[in-house]
C-alpha cells in the first residue's frame, strides 16, 4: 500500500496515474533519430510489379546445386556419364520407388508405356522397346533432367542420385521384360 503523506490526496494519486497511462500510450510517427534510414524508409513492391523479383548475384549458386553442363549436348551425355551407384538391393528399392511415383503414371508400372494417363494424354514410348534398351545410362539420365518431347524435365522433382537409382531399376524392368539367355539358364539353375 502507498504511504500517503498529509499534502497528497488519493484523488490526485488517481489523477496522475490515469495520466501517465494515457501519455506512455502516445505514438511517434517520427523518431528523433534514425538509426539505419535504408531499413526504416525501405521501398515496398508488390509480388506483381515490375523489378520486384531479384535476380542472383552474377556468378553465385544457391546451395547443394550441381550445374548440369550437357544441357545442349546428348551426345556427349551420353558418351560421359556413367552410373556412379552401384546395382544393389537398397538403390533397386529406392529405383523402385522413386519409379512408382514420377514414372509409372505415364510410363505404366512396366514401362510399357500404358500408364494411367494414357486415355487423356498421348502413349508415351516404351521403355522396353529396344530403342531405349540400346540407350547408354547418360542417355537416360539426361532425358531425366532435360525431358524429351512431352516428357518435361524432373532434375527439379528428382534428386540426381535417385535418377541414376531410377535408371538401375529401368534395366532391371528390361531385363523382367526381355530377359537373356543368360538370364534363363540362371532361373532354371534356380528352379531345380
């Protein structure tokens, strides 16, 4: 409790009070000082207008980007990229699943190219057919980044290491389909 002397009534305690509460609730528009004026006086744009979106800095990469340089050149894709994962059980799977949710839907769950879209959308090749077969991995990698005809491009969607997974698992769906003889004399060994 405030010890109130004889010269100070309650009123006036009162009094000061609801005064001091309405003026430390004034605003200042205009500070004294400025501090950093570019961060008080920024320029505000909208999302639409011109010069709002900003380029990057000439020369500069955002980070864990890996420049593509085959953009214009397949041919030389296809002659210098090399599968660099090898063809185990655990990048099959992830070769598998990363099949299931980009390619399968255009491509079919075989790659025959009898997908789900197909009634809507023209049938895209097969990729069993043996034009792809005979493709080197770098061929199908670059279409993968690049895109090809109606195929856009996945490097956004697909992370580098799961194309060339998803490439592992497209050889393995061509050999399901056309298996060699190799392969045939491996099942009956396996079957007796």
């Amino acid at each position: 409790m405030i010890m109130l002397n004889k010269y100070c009534s309650p009123l006036l305690v009162f009094i000061t009070l609801v005064m001091g509460m309405i003026f430390s609730g004034c605003r200042h528009e205009k500070p004294n000082t400025i501090y950093m004026p570019d961060m008080v006086y920024s320029p505000a744009m909208k999302a639409q207008e011109e010069g709002a979106d900003r380029l990057p800095v000439v020369g500069t990469l955002p980070r864990d980007f890996n420049p593509y340089p085959y953009r214009n050149d397949p041919n030389a894709a296809a002659i210098r990229l090399k599968n660099p994962l090898p063809r185990t059980e655990a990048v099959l799977k992830r070769g598998q699943y990363v099949f299931n949710i980009y390619c399968s839907v255009c491509h079919g769950k075989q790659g025959l190219g009898d997908g789900s879209i197909v009634p809507k959308f023209p049938r895209p090749p097969s990729l069993q057919s043996d034009k792809v077969r005979n493709w080197s991995d770098g061929s199908i990698f670059h279409v993968i980044t690049m895109g090809q005809n109606l195929m856009p491009s996945y490097a956004s969607q697909v992370r580098e290491a799961d194309r060339w997974a998803l490439i592992h698992y497209i050889r393995v769906l061509q050999r399901s389909q056309n298996p060699s003889a190799e392969d045939l004399k491996i099942l009956e060994q396996e079957s007796k």
